[in-house]
C-alpha cells in the first residue's frame, strides 16, 4: 500500500486566499474545471490523499484545510462555524480566478457544500454529498444510530483533542473506516501531529464543542432548494445513517443521483478510492451512475 507522500507524490501544496489563509493540496491543469475536495470535521487535506491524482488527471483537484483545521488559517472562533466554511470556499474560488467550481465534502464537508450551493448558487458548478452531515432529518424518514454514530464521534473527538495521543488518535480515526486495520500508522502520525500544535488544538478543542450540538443543521424542507446538479455519494456501512440517508437525500434535491460505495464506512474516498473516483468522475463528466433521481421522482 502507497503512503500519504507517496500518492501526493508531485502534487502541489500551496496556500491561497484572501480573506482567508487557506493550505491547499493540487493537481491538474490550472486552466482545468475546479473541483474543491473538502474534508470532515477534525480532518485535513490529506483525506483526499488517495483521489487526487486520479480526479487530477481531468480536473484542477485542490484539497483543502477548512480555517480552525489542519495548517489554514485560526481565525478567532465563531459559533458561525458552516458560513465562515462557506465563505472561505467563496475566497478560494476568487484566489483562484474562477467564476465557479465543483465542490465534493464529505461529512462536515457535505454541510458546507449543501450550504454553498443554496447561499452561493451561482459560484457552484456541481456537488458531491459524500456521507454529509448537517441534514436535519424527518426521523419518520430515516433511520438514525445515535450511539454508533455522532456519540461515539463526539466522545472519541473529545478525547483525541484533549489528549492526542497515538492511541486517542487512532480510536477516533478507526470510526471512520469499515475495517480498523484502514487506518495506517503513517496516518495516525500525520493527525497527531496536526492536533499536537497548540494553534490546531484550541480551534479544533472549540470546533468539536460547537459542532456536535447541530446547530444550523439544514432542514430537509430547504435541502429541496438545491438546484445545482448533485451527487449523493454514501457507503454501505457508514456510521449512524445507512444507504437509507443516501438514497431519502437523493429524493429530497430535484437533479440528483445516488451511488453506494460498498465496503466502506464514513470515509469511502480512502476505503475504496478507485470506486469513489470512478462515480466522482463519472457524475461530473455528465454520466447518471448508479440510482438516479429527478425532479419528477423527487420526496414528497
């Protein structure tokens, strides 16, 4: 299996911005289409690690570290936390000398795509929804494992970030992935590190407090606003929420398709990266995949 330095091997890292300090992992043609990849809570640019030369070799694929993450910018905390995220996607874009941009997010990542594209329409070319949070689900509609999923997230969060130690950081990594031995040591090194610094520390020690308490969560009622072409790209054995999400998230955004990454849990991009680059790339080349769903079979 490959490290992290080695899949990145001639990417650039770089950092862009205006407003914001923003550290960026890039590949492909400046003058490709952009496609922004952003990570979880807690995460970095590295989650991508294992797409971004694939995704690279048809589009500008830039990794980012959202602020208050990773080696961004540490802005002074703000309970404002998904349109703080939002707005720097936006000065991304600008530092970038574009009018638009494709964004995938994956977890926490998802929410602030989804709140993107609804506040930003016209500077959002295409989603993808990777297992996203945020969604203020209906619980008639879908099945919610409160203690496998955000409790034990919220619990191991805690932990890593107010002792990161190698073991605290390898828990709450192995939530993320189907199978615990996923999770490399070179990875558990990189985290440690990153939640070691004691700028990184305290933003992500106010991250965690602030994000697991679900405020702004978008309801599904304004989900149905989104107008821009999506992706609902979910895994088989994600914490918390099942294929079942995927699929009612799918229903809820009028042009949007469904794909389930199998044998995979919150993290498919890692797990199974040539299957996820596979949907990734065919979605955004304008190919349906897997179960689709239109404005005319759109939720009631």
């Amino acid at each position: 299996m490959n490290t992290i330095w080695l899949d990145l091997l001639g990417a650039e890292v770089r950092y862009r911005g205006r407003e914001f300090k923003t550290r960026t992992i890039e590949t492909g043609g400046h003058n490709a289409e952009k496609l922004i990849l952003i990570h979880g809570v807690g995460g970095h640019a590295e989650a991508y690690s294992r797409n971004l030369h694939r995704l690279g070799e048809r589009y500008h694929a830039i990794a980012i570290d959202l602020v208050w993450h990773g080696l961004s910018a540490k802005p002074p905390f703000t309970k404002e936390m998904v349109p703080t995220y939002a707005r720097q996607i936006i000065d991304l874009i600008d530092d970038l000398g574009a009018r638009k941009a494709s964004i995938e997010g994956e977890s926490l990542g998802g929410w602030v795509t989804m709140y993107t594209a609804l506040n930003y329409t016209d500077r959002v070319e295409k989603i993808i929804l990777n297992t996203t949070a945020g969604v203020r689900w209906k619980t008639d509609e879908v099945k919610i494992d409160h203690a496998g999923g955000t409790n034990t997230l919220r619990e191991r969060s805690l932990a890593a970030i107010k002792n990161p130690t190698r073991d605290t950081i390898r828990k709450r990594l192995e939530w993320l992935m189907a199978s615990p031995d996923r999770v490399t040591d070179e990875l558990v090194d990189l985290r440690t590190a990153l939640y070691s610094r004691p700028d990184t520390n305290a933003s992500l020690t106010n991250v965690f407090a602030n994000s697991f308490a679900g405020h702004g969560s978008i309801p599904e009622d304004d989900i149905r606003k989104i107008r821009v072409p999506t992706l609902v790209l979910w895994s088989d054995k994600n914490p918390g929420t099942g294929p079942d999400a995927g699929k009612r998230l799918s229903a809820l955004i009028p042009n949007a398709s469904f794909h389930c990454v199998n044998d995979a849990a919150h993290w498919p991009q890692w797990e199974q990266p040539e299957d996820h680059d596979r949907a990734v790339l065919a979605f955004l080349d304008g190919k349906l995949l897997g179960e689709s769903r239109t404005a005319a079979s759109a939720a009631p």
